[in-house]
C-alpha cells in the first residue's frame, strides 16, 4: 500500500478550516466506503475497541484459574480454550485488548503533541528558539528508546496502562518534531503567515489556527504510525520480560507466559493460547493500516479527485 502525505504547499491551505463539519464527516465516510479494505480496517478497529470497553464487563469471571480444566479445547464455555492454568484465553485477550489500546492511544497521543508542538515553534520562531530546540530534539534522538526502558524498568515497577502509554510517548516524539520542523520552516515564508504576522496575530494564534492545519494530514497519519509503533513496543516489552507479566492483563503478557511459562512451543495444547494474541495484534495492526489509507485519502485533495 503506497501512502502519499502531502505537506504544505500543494493547494491545502486553509482547507481543513473552510469546509463545514457535515462536510468532513460526508468526506470521511466517502474515503471509508470508497474500497472494502477501509471498511474491513474500519470494521476492525471498531471492533477491538469494543472488546476494550465491554470485554472485561463480559468476562470478570472467567479469569480464576481452574484445575480441573487445564488446556481445555476450544467449546461453547471457552472459545478459545484455556491456558495452563486454566484460565479462560478469550477473557485474556478481551481485558488484554483494553490495557493496550489505552497504553498505545496515551503513547501516540503524546508522541504527536510534543513533535508536532517543539516541530512549530521551533520552525516558526527559527534562531535561537530553533537551536535549542534543535539541540534537544538531536539528544531525544540519539537515546535508545528499548535499552531506555529497559533501565527504568529495573528502577520502576511499570504495570498501569497509563504509565507505560506515557514512558513510551515521551521517548518517541523527537522523529516527527524533526520532519514538522522542516515543514514549519516553509510554511513561514508563505504570504497568509506573513499578513498574520503584519496584523499584530499572537505566535499562538499563528502557529495553532494558521500553520497547524496545514500540516494536519501529515500530524494524523503519524497518529495512527505511533499507535502502531506503540503496539509493537509494549507487547515486545513484555514478551521479552522487561516488564512485570505478574497479575498484569496484557497481549505481551499472554505471549511471554505461553512461551516460557506454557511450554507453547513445544506443546501443542498451548496452541491456542500462544496464536491468540499473537493474531489479535496482526488484525488490529491490519485494521489501522487500512483506516491509515482512508485517512491518506481524506486529507489529500488529489486522491479524492
């Protein structure tokens, strides 16, 4: 799948702002609609996050560990059967599925605030604003973000959702701060940023309602790119045993215990409980990638033509 994200200058200016909220909700649902895999990602997304807010309404439970059905089958009482403990896999996954969305929506999230605000104001401002913001950008990109975590977490004990969607978000801005920069940088020389300057408009006025839509297709796709690159790291984070897999709900989690707790690669009875999360975090990652082509489409007037 080829995404084009185009920056400022190709005949965007002002448009987020000028078209009326029906308009975006009618554009947004022509480029879902325009191809099936859209609406399979949108269908999917949608989905995951309706296993996060009522999976664990629907399955408290079924997370006591029971003896007696240990590596049960799949059946009508365990979709998906049971670990080795077992504990029913399809409630894992269902309250596993809420701990990472809420820690990858706080990661992106944060990511793309912080980047797409040091990327403005030092673009905008320049001299010696941009310098030290430069400078910082420039460190936050030479620290290595898994050895990062894997220091803190022999200092911290990370097991809220919250707290690892934070750690993950603030290491990872500095990539987008960099590629807004240099977007801010052309669009201050444009003739609007200069009338708004001449007119006396406040640096927040111009940076936030004159140059940030225009870089608005750009701030959502990378979004969605952090989400995903969130996704990834927590689940590693945990399968890999830098973060605590004890009385923690998540699909790393599930991983690390059916491969070094389980025996999962060598049994297969644990099939089931090792190919669960492993397929839930392809699908979902899948599901973001299709919407990411529908998002492509909506902010870029040229594929919409």
């Amino acid at each position: 799948m080829a995404v084009t994200v185009i920056g400022p200058g190709v005949g965007t200016e002002g448009a987020a702002r000028k078209a009326p909220p029906s308009g975006k909700w009618q554009a947004a649902r022509r480029a879902i609609l325009r191809e099936p895999r859209r609406i399979v990602g949108a269908v999917i997304v949608a989905v995951f996050v309706l296993m996060a807010v009522v999976g664990p309404w629907l399955y408290p439970h079924r997370l006591a560990a029971n003896a007696n059905a240990i590596y049960a089958a799949p059946s009508l009482a365990h979709p998906l059967g049971t670990d080795f403990e077992g504990t029913d896999v399809l409630a894992l996954l269902l309250i596993g599925a809420r701990y990472v969305l809420v820690s990858a929506a706080i990661a992106g999230a944060i990511a793309v605030v912080l980047g797409a605000a040091v990327g403005l104001v030092a673009g905008y401002l320049a001299g010696v604003t941009d310098w030290s913001l430069s400078r910082i950008t420039d460190f936050a990109l030479t620290i290595p973000q898994y050895p990062l975590l894997v220091v803190l977490a022999a200092v911290v004990r990370f097991t809220s959702p919250v707290l690892i969607g934070v750690l993950l978000g603030v290491t990872s801005w500095a990539g987008l701060a960099r590629a807004v920069r240099s977007q801010a940088f052309s669009l201050r020389e444009r003739p609007y940023i200069e009338a708004s300057r001449s007119l006396g408009l406040s640096t927040s006025h111009v940076i936030v309602r004159e140059m940030l839509p225009n870089i608005a297709p750009y701030v959502a796709m990378n979004l969605l790119v952090s989400v995903i690159g969130a996704i990834y790291a927590e689940t590693g984070l945990f399968f890999l045993g830098v973060l605590p897999t004890s009385n923690v709900s998540n699909w790393g989690a599930m991983l690390n215990l059916a491969v070094f707790s389980a025996g999962a690669i060598g049994s297969t009875q644990a099939v089931a409980y090792l190919l669960s999360p492993l397929i839930a975090i392809l699908l979902l990652t899948l599901g973001i990638v299709f919407v990411l082509d529908a998002v492509d489409e909506f902010f870029n007037p040229r594929l919409r033509a």
